[in-house]
C-alpha cells in the first residue's frame, strides 16, 4: 500500500465513544491502542472487541493501526486479533534491537494465514523508547520488509535517560531517527518536543512546523483538534507546490545539467527535491478522493 500518514490518531481501543467519533474521518490514520491506554484488566476486553472497531473506524476511510503489547504473552493474542479484525498495520512497541521483530515474524505470517489474507500485507511501524533501543535502530529498521515507520516515544525515552523530554533533548535522537529511516526506506514519524498538552495549538503548530523542518513526515496525536495541523503541516503548501512545478518545467525545457529558475541556480538535488514533493502531493490527493468516497 502507499503509505501516506500525515496524522496519525491515538484511540483507546476499549473506549467506544472515541472509537466511534466522527472526528476520526479527518485523520489519515488511527491506532486503535492495546497498550498504553489500556488498564491491565480491560486489556482482554479491548482485543475481543477490535473487529467491531476497525470497522466503525475504517468506515471513515482511515488506514487503521494497533499498536500491540510488548510483553510476549499479550502481544501474540494482539497480533492475532489485529490481523483478524482486517488492520492494516501493527505499532510495535519498546522495540530494542532485531530481535524484538525477528520474533514477530512468524506469528505475524501464521496470523495473517488464519485470517486469509497476503502473507506479508500487514506493515510494522517501530517505536523507539529507550537508549538501548536508539542505538540498535539501524539494525532494527532492516530487520523485516514490513517496516513501513519509525517513531520516537518522546515521554519513555526521556524516562529511560531520567530527564524530561525537552527540544534540546530530542532533537538530535529525533535527528539520528530520520537518518536512519531514510537509509532504511521508512517514514520518520513524530514531533521533536513533548506535546502531551493539546489545549495550545499554536504552539503544537509551531512544534510540528519545526518536526517536519527536520525533516519527519508526520506525527501520532492524542486529540482530534490536532488532526487538522498535522495535515495542514506535512503537507506541501500551494507555493511549494508552485515553485515545484517552476522547477520541474524549467528542467524539461532546459535538459541536463544546471538552470536558473527566478533567479535561483538548480541544479540535480534541488530538481529531486522538487519531483519527490509534488510525488508526496500527488500522494495525498489520492488518498484523500479515495478517502472522500467512502
């Protein structure tokens, strides 16, 4: 599938009022939560009743995400329920090095036989918490082909280091992540500072401006009214948009080697900036008809 996830909305899977709100159709993903969110004694109850919520959500024509348990024991039964309940993709938490994937494989594959569906369609998005696991990143990126994103967790990494999770501290993991999912192939994901309040949206504009000025394609968000910046924020703009198109016409009329556009010299790599930017936008158009049909 192409994956185009600008905004990515946390539910508690267990919560039925959140997971049947209409202001999920905004999104272009939502994770349907069995970690986290999830008290210990409704961990159960939340995985019975994921078929009935990747429903109600995907109806709204969302990519539709769980992000499953760490620990072995719930994380098989989540997997299984996940991939039965038709989501498209699992969140993968704590993950510290190849190993924590190299375990999911099987399970994943016998999950998706079961359920009848292509051995290898369900996608991984990896979520880096500790030091440890920031430093096996690279090797984890590369340890199955159904890693499609890779996010810092903000709040457990600070933990993990005892300190509180502040720009200055996330902004070279956060770097150190985007390079890695780069080389990788993947989608970095994520916003470089804590934005656990949601009642300041300019200011959680101004942090995801900054996100993706380091170069993240997206974000994961805990409320709704903050699904509309994060759309609006890793998408191009209409000036970009323009002057990509200025440069890609430029390119064809002059041939190789490099040109002046509006008094700017372009040359190969801002003329593969330009292309790859109108691909995204041509990328999220798509998504968003397909999503409006349904």
């Amino acid at each position: 599938m192409t994956v185009v996830w600008r905004s990515l909305q946390y539910v508690p899977a267990h919560r039925e009022k959140h997971v049947t709100s209409s202001r999920l159709a905004q999104a272009d993903a939502v994770i349907l939560d069995l970690e986290d969110a999830v008290p210990t004694e409704d961990k159960a109850s939340a995985r019975s009743g994921l078929k009935s919520a990747v429903k109600a959500v995907g109806r709204w024509g969302a990519d539709v995400l769980v992000r499953i348990n760490a620990e072995p024991e719930l994380a098989d039964a989540d997997i299984a329920a996940a991939i039965a309940a038709g989501a498209c993709a699992l969140v993968v938490p704590k993950v510290e090095g190849t190993e924590d994937i190299v375990r999911l494989e099987p399970v994943i594959a016998e999950a998706e036989r079961l359920a009848g569906r292509e051995v290898g369609a369900t996608r991984l998005v990896v979520l880096i918490e500790t030091a440890r696991g920031l430093l096996s990143m690279s090797a984890s990126l590369g340890a199955s082909p159904r890693i499609a994103a890779v996010n810092l967790g903000n709040e457990d990494f600070a933990r993990d280091l005892g300190v509180e999770p502040s720009e200055e501290l996330l902004t070279y993991p956060r770097q150190q992540m985007i390079i890695a999912a780069v080389a990788a192939g993947v989608l970095p994901l994520g916003l470089a500072g804590s934005a656990t309040r949601f009642d300041d949206l300019a200011a959680y504009r101004q942090l995801a401006e900054r996100s993706r000025r380091l170069g993240h394609v997206g974000a994961t968000c805990i409320h709704p009214d903050q699904i509309a910046v994060l759309n609006e924020v890793f998408a191009p703009s209409e000036a970009e948009v323009a002057d990509a198109l200025a440069i890609v016409d430029a390119a064809r009329m002059a041939g190789q080697g490099a040109f002046a556009v509006n008094g700017r010299m372009i040359d190969k790599p801002v003329l593969s900036r330009a292309v790859n930017l109108l691909d995204r936008n041509s990328s999220i158009e798509s998504k968003f008809k397909s999503s409006s049909k349904n």
